[in-house]
C-alpha cells in the first residue's frame, strides 16, 4: 500500500538522520557585533551569511541537538514537527514554530512570517529535492547551509560550522574536544585487540515486518569500526549506495553467517518491545541459527529511536554511541557504558537527570 511505502520511507529517513544540551540559551555576557561572513558548507557550496545567526530555521532533529549544544537555542524559530517526538531535546526547542517535516518545508508563508536569517538543512538528494529547496530559499533571499551526516568526523565538523555561526565558537570547542577525546579512548581500546580477535559484525533494522540492513556508508558502520570490529555489510546498486537495504531472511542467512554479532536496532515505528521479540524469535528459530551470532547466542537490541536511552543516531549522542557498540562487541575490553552516558547527560542534558 502506499500508505506503508511512505511510513518505511519516513522511518529511514528518521533512522539515517540522526536525532546536548544545556538548556534553552541565555544571553551572551558581551553584545558581538554582526558582520556578514562567507563559509563552505558540506555541498561545496559558499554561503555568505550575517552572524551571528539570530533567527534560524532548522530542518533537522539532529542539527537542533547541535544548536542547543551551543546553547544557542534562543537563535532559533523554526523547526520540523519531529522534534516534538526527540526527548534529547528542551521544551523550550520543541515550542518553536512548526514549519515542516523532516528536510521538508511545508509551509513557506509560515516561514517567510518568522523572518529568518538562515535555514539549516542536511544534503541528502535522495529524500527530497534539495535542487528545489534551494531555488525557492533563494527566491526569498534565505541563505542555507547544507549538512552532511555521512560520518563521525562530520558530527564534529558540523558543531565547528554551526558554533561560527550562531557566534558559539567556544561551546563549539569545548564540545569538539570531549567528542575527539571520547573517540580517541576508544581507540586506544582498539589498538589493544589482537587481530585475531577482531568480531564480524551485522546490524538490522526491522521495519513493518520487513528486515533492513545497516549498510556499510552509515555512520553507525563507521563507528563499528571504529571500536574495532569488521562491518560486513557494503552493498552498491549500479552506482548508487543506500544506508539501509532491504533483504529478505534467507539472504541475510546466506549472505552473513559468518557474522559473529548481530545488532537489532529500533527506530521510530519499531519500539524497542517489538525488536525484543525479533531477537527471541531468531535464537529460537533453527533456519537463523546458521548464522554463527545466533547459534552462539550473540544478538542484541540497540536503540536508535529518540528516546532517552539512545544514543545510536548521528548527533551528539555518538559520544555515548561508541561505547556502547563497543561493550556490545567487545564485553571483555570494554567498561560498561551507562557511566559514559550518565556523565554526558549531566553535563550537557541536565533537564534529562
């Protein structure tokens, strides 16, 4: 039905973008001057913009979770109805003007009304024409900066960008520096792994009933990596390479039976009760059992919703994310994690203690 086509199309959507916070903002202690500067954003595009930003549209859960990092949230007037939904986000934040979905405005007289100076969105041309997006911001004189979420390095190049912009530069650093120091630590756990150690690893996003696999391009794969493990899954299709591809049981099962993780994660649809179930219905179930990380017994639930739980989705939360992949995969190297999460909602989630 098309109904459900368009449901599973959001939910990607939702799953490949990602989803700290101190609050709404407070007034800077020193008035910066406005000045128009020009940046390059993640499509190669020079944007001259006046900062800093005062009155910004975002498009995106994640970037909102960059912006209240900054503590920049008062800078904000625009954002999409699923921000209402992302429980990493202040009250203050999701109060703001409705202005669209998800990368896609629907209402372009609402925001003209808000007066923006800029709006943020993310360049992903398979989910929405971003040709067209860009013609009509330009029609109005909206400037826009254009994000990509293709790895962990991206995560901090992006939080550098916005803290230029909305005048945050030292939130910015300071928040750069305990995300490269987080993934520097995991590193080092990682130098530590005899190669012949090394796991293989699967993930899979279950979908309506349907199975979808984390494909090797997703930032969730990088960080698999990164922790120290072999991500399977790196599948193109004439030229083109989704984050997430459809495969049907039997694929799977043939494809990946030397797996020895298998990572079932939530989404948006697919509550974290729901991928529990998949899990028990795999260990009990003799045809998945040929895959090597089912008939040992090593499949688990991971969330990548908005809950508070989870920190699985392209944002600030991959500081937490890493280590969670790598207790998962490596229980004997690495800590537990829910100190690692506790301390990073404390310091910059406080509303969430």
């Amino acid at each position: 039905m098309k109904w459900e086509a368009a449901l599973v199309v959001g939910v990607l959507l939702v799953s490949v973008l990602g989803a700290g916070c101190m609050g709404s903002s407070n007034t800077s202690e020193k008035t910066t001057t406005p000045k128009e500067i020009t940046v390059e954003d993640f499509a190669g595009r020079n944007v001259t913009v006046r900062v800093p930003v005062q009155r910004a549209v975002i498009m995106s859960t994640s970037v909102l979770e960059i912006v209240q990092l900054l503590n920049a949230s008062d800078q904000v007037v625009g954002i999409p109805e699923e921000a209402k939904d992302d429980v990493f986000l202040s009250p203050g934040l999701k109060n703001k003007t409705v202005v669209g979905k998800m990368l896609n405005v629907n209402d372009w007289e609402k925001v003209l009304a808000l007066n923006p100076d800029l709006i943020v969105n993310f360049y992903l041309k398979k989910f929405y024409d971003v040709d067209e997006f860009l013609n009509r911001s330009a029609s109005y004189n909206i400037p826009v900066i254009m994000l990509r979420e293709d790895n962990l390095e991206d995560v901090t190049k992006a939080i550098e960008l916005l803290g230029k912009i909305f005048g945050k530069e030292k939130e910015a650093q300071a928040f750069e520096d305990y995300f490269n120091e987080q993934v520097s630590r995991v590193k080092a756990i990682t130098s530590k792994i005899p190669s012949e150690d090394r796991k293989k690893v699967i993930m899979i996003e279950p979908i309506m009933g349907k199975y979808y696999l984390v494909n090797g391009n997703d930032v969730l794969a990088q960080a698999v990596s990164v922790v120290g493990a072999d991500y399977l899954v790196n599948l193109t299709f004439t030229g083109y390479t989704p984050v997430r591809v459809p495969m049907d049981k039997e694929k799977i099962i043939a494809d990946y039976k030397d797996a020895d993780v298998v990572i079932l994660l939530t989404d948006s649809v697919t509550p974290y009760e729901k991928v529990e179930e998949l899990k028990n219905e795999m260990l009990n179930d003799d045809s998945w059992k040929l895959i090597k990380a089912v008939g040992e017994g090593n499949v688990f639930v991971l969330r990548a919703d908005k809950g508070k739980d989870s920190f699985l989705i392209w944002s600030p939360r991959m500081a937490v994310g890493v280590w969670i992949l790598g207790k998962v995969i490596y229980p004997d190297y690495y800590p537990d994690w829910e100190g690692k999460a506790k301390e990073f909602v404390e310091r910059f989630y406080p509303f969430l203690s």
